[in-house]
C-alpha cells in the first residue's frame, strides 16, 4: 500500500473527528464531546489548566459532556491547532499570543515588551477581565471563525543563552529563537540579536548544534523541554511575561445553549485564579530542579539600569503596533497601558 501523506493523515483525522462531532449532536441526550488542544506537554501550565477545566465542566454538567484533551505533539504546532479550531476539528485551543500574532496583528500588544506591570496580580485581572481586550481581540478573531474565550499569565520569560548577555551590544551575532509574531522579530532585531523563529519543539537540537545561540520561555517551560541541558545562562531582563489565550471554533460557541455558555463562563472565571496561583508555585519549582540538575547553570539578573537600556532601544516596537492596528489598536493599547499602571 502506498504511504500516507501527514496531509492525507490530517484529512483522515479531519473526517473522522467530524463523524464523531455529528454523532454528539444528534441527540441532547448522548455525551457531547469537546476537544481542547494544548502546545505544550504534560505537566506543563497548559496541561494542569486543562485537566482542572476537564474536572470542572465534566463534573457540573453530570457527565453530559467529556472534555477529551490532545496534549502538544498528538496534533501538531501551535499554529496547527488554531487551524484545526477555526475548521471545528477541535472545540478549544490554547494559543500563546506570540504565536498568534502572526495571524491576528491586534493581539501582538501582549508581545510589546516592558508593557505589563511588575505586579502580576494585575497582569492576571487585566488579562482576563479587562472589556476592551476582549472587544477588540474578540472582532479580529471572529473573521476566522474564532472566539477568544480568556487569556492568562504563564510566567515570566526569561533568556536561556550560552553567551551572557547584559548590554545590547553582546547581541551582535547572536541567533534568537522567538515566537514568530513580526513585533516579537522586530523587538530582537531591535536588541541587536537575530530573532529566528522556530517550532517549539526544534528547540533543543537548535541549540544543541548551535544553529541558535538562545532561546526565551518561562522557567517551566526551560525544564521541561530540557532547554536548560543545552545552554549555560538564565537571564532575567524583565521584557515580557508569557501570555496565552484559550479559543474556540465560533460556530461551536454559537450552537452551545445558555446554559453551556455560562458553565464554560464560570470555568473560565474559576480558573483565572486557579492558574495564576499554580503558575507561580510551577515556574518556582522547577528553577529549584534547574538548579539541583545543572549547579553550574550561570544566573544573572539585570539590573534597573541594564533593563532600561533594553527599553529604549525597544521603544519603536509600540509605535508599529500602533501603525499596523488603527483605532482599535490604539483604543486597546491605551487602555491596558492605564490598567496596567494600576489606574483602572
Ligand atoms: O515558545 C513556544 O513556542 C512555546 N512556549 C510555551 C511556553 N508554550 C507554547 C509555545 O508554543
């Protein structure tokens, strides 16, 4: 028999996740199952939010409806995962914004670095309550079938490079994996760096046969992926925050009744607080395993005066969001500078 294509696969997997869909709404009274999409492994944060949002939906809507999750590599990229959600493959995905920036312009002003506030608190409250974002992101999205149903912090990013790097300048010549929005590229460019953006899971042979010379990602993530076995150096430069969104295929939403929306509505808030607590604790330990695996892993914490060098150079990353997204992007922008200055 001759080889399947991974298109031919991703068809099949197409026809036979879609046969299934059907057979789960034809009747009110059979289970109903959602397929939530993670881009990163178990025991990630993805992966802990993901089983407690399974726990709490299976469990108020009395076994009616079965959340069934495909944890990273079962179904592809980050990128895969929205497409198989516009197309009703999947119900859910999580969808780290500096992936999907690279489709929707208006949600690259997570990625503007120095933007957030030093307190997460309120990163968190802002990010998942906050009217403008959801107004704003909420349009883009819908044009592909979309809808964005919350957003959350999963931990400061943080370099992991085999050169050290505490001035612009140790940038020349330096190879940096980033997520592939174009303001992410730019911000790096603008560093002095060379973005190089890549799947998640090229990572490690990347950096092992130095084709890069770092990478950045929350802790968790450095150990997990083992990114932390290949590089010498953690540095905290305190640009960005890692944010992720979770989405949904729009046609789905729309067919769920009042019901369901507002059971996915109280999840969604529940977990909020639920994942800001665990992110810290994970993010926390795992520097601990780091640090008990590779002793002589360097770290370095820039300080006031090294980070702000950094920022200035990374100033022109604001004004191309603001040329690229109109009104709506300078209304959302504005808005989560005032909220997270702590005003609002
Ligand atoms: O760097 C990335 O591409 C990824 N990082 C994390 C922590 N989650 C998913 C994302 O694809």
């Amino acid at each position: 028999m001759s080889s399947c294509t991974p298109a031919t696969l991703k068809f099949l997997f197409f026809l036979i996740f879609s046969f299934a869909s059907l057979q789960t709404h034809a009747d009110d009274t059979e289970t109903q199952v959602w397929r939530f999409g993670l881009e990163e492994i178990d025991g990630s944060v993805q992966d802990v939010y993901a089983q407690e949002f399974k726990r709490l939906v299976e469990s108020k809507s009395e076994g009616k409806i079965k959340v069934d999750i495909f944890s990273y590599g079962t179904l592809g990229e980050s990128e895969d995962l929205t497409a198989l959600t516009a197309n009703g493959t999947l119900q859910l995905t999580h969808a780290s914004t500096g992936i999907l920036g690279d489709l929707i312009s208006e949600i690259q002003v997570f990625t503007i670095p120095y933007l957030f506030s030093a307190d997460d608190r309120i990163n968190q409250q802002v990010l998942s309550t906050n009217k403008v974002i959801y107004e704003v992101i909420g349009d883009a999205l819908i044009d592909k079938n979309l809808r964005l149903m919350t957003l959350y912090l999963e931990g400061e990013m943080v370099w992991s490079t085999n050169k050290l790097v505490r001035h612009p300048r140790d940038f020349g010549g330096f190879k940096m994996r980033v997520m592939n929005a174009p303001l992410i590229k730019q911000t790096y460019t603008l560093f002095g760096a060379e973005p190089i953006p890549l799947p998640y899971s090229q990572i490690y042979g990347a950096l092992q046969t130095s084709i890069i010379d770092g990478q950045v990602n929350p802790l968790f993530a450095i150990e997990e992926m083992k990114f932390y076995e290949v590089t010498d150096y953690l540095i905290w430069a305190g640009q960005q925050r890692f944010t992720t969104s979770i989405i949904a295929n729009q046609s789905w939403y729309l067919s769920l009744s009042k019901h369901e929306k507002e059971m996915l509505g109280e999840a969604f808030k529940h977990m909020s607080d639920y994942i800001y607590q665990h992110q810290i604790a994970l993010n926390a330990a795992q520097l601990k395993k780091i640090r008990h695996y590779k002793p002589d892993m360097i770290l370095v914490h820039l300080t006031q005066r090294e980070r702000n060098r950094f920022k200035k150079l990374a100033a022109p990353v604001r004004k191309a969001y603001l040329e690229e997204n109109g009104d709506k992007g300078k209304r959302l922008l504005l808005t989560l500078e005032e909220a997270f200055s702590g005003k609002q």
